[in-house]
C-alpha cells in the first residue's frame, strides 16, 4: 500500500501522517524550551532547580503566605534558592531582604547557587545581583524580576 492511496479502516493513518505528526511534536517541545516569544519575556521554564541547586524548604504556612525560611536562615551578603517555592530570597545587608524570580531572563533556566553577590545561572553563567536582581554578567540582558515576600518577625513568607 502506497502513502497515496485512499485508506478504508477507521482511524487508518499512513506512514507519512504518523512521522510527519511525530517530527512536529519533536521540533514543538524542542524549541518551547528556546523561545522567548518575541516579547522579550522568556517563556516558562523549569521551576526546579538545576545543576547545583541548593533549596531549603521549611514547609510551615502563617497567615500572610507560607513560610518558607526564618531569617536566620538567609545569610547577610548572600541568599538561598527555594526552588519549590519559585522565589530566591537575598540578605543584601543585615535585616534587609528581597526576592526574586528563580528563573533566568536569558533562556528559561533555574538559578542554580550564590555566590558572594551574585545570583548565578549555570546554564549559560549568567550573574544577578542579590541587591536588585540587576545583570551583573551576561548573556542575559534583563534582571531577575522581582517577588514579593514578607518579614514578619523572625518568618519569611511569599507575600
């Protein structure tokens, strides 16, 4: 039976129809993970970490939002990745704490470790600053977007 000619079953597809299909969904996953969708937001990437993650992850839930660490717990110069959580949180200077997007603007990846003051992407090394999620070095060209979290004595939560 040639791909040209006229199938009777039900459902019958032809062998061209099947590859066809398959290679489409191929390129389809392949590319999602490259896009940006020409609007200059990366598209949805992993919200795990990747190579040399490091995550923390208390799991108690206040009023505000869940808590997901105690101060003490974001060393002051530095910040921990909550990779469950979607939010990397920074203690830029004592008492003074902020969060950002775990995922790179570059192409999607998971922010995978701090380093000093530096929010590092190991994919392609890109650095952000834990003061302002600012490029710090490229390839990405826009800073890690904030989140919002709360201080509520000695608990931080998503806001």
């Amino acid at each position: 039976m040639s791909d040209d000619q006229t199938l009777t079953a039900p459902g019958a597809q032809t062998r061209r129809a099947l590859l066809a299909g398959a290679g489409a969904v191929g390129a389809a996953v392949a590319l999602a993970g490259c896009n940006d969708n020409g609007t200059g937001t990366a598209a949805a990437g992993p919200t795990t970490g990747g190579p040399g993650a490091t995550s923390s992850d208390p799991g108690a839930t206040a009023s505000g939002g869940e808590v997901i660490a105690k101060t003490g717990d974001i060393p002051v110069g530095g910040g921990t990745i909550f990779a469950s959580k979607g939010v990397v949180v920074t203690q830029p200077q004592s008492g003074q704490f902020k969060g950002f997007s775990p995922i790179c603007t570059h192409q999607g990846c998971p922010v995978s470790r701090i380093e000093g003051d530096a929010i590092v992407c190991t994919c392609h090394n890109s650095r952000f600053s834990i003061v302002n999620g600012a490029v710090k070095q490229g390839p990405a060209n826009r800073p890690l977007p904030p989140k919002d979290i709360k201080v509520t004595g000695d608990e931080i939560s998503l806001a």
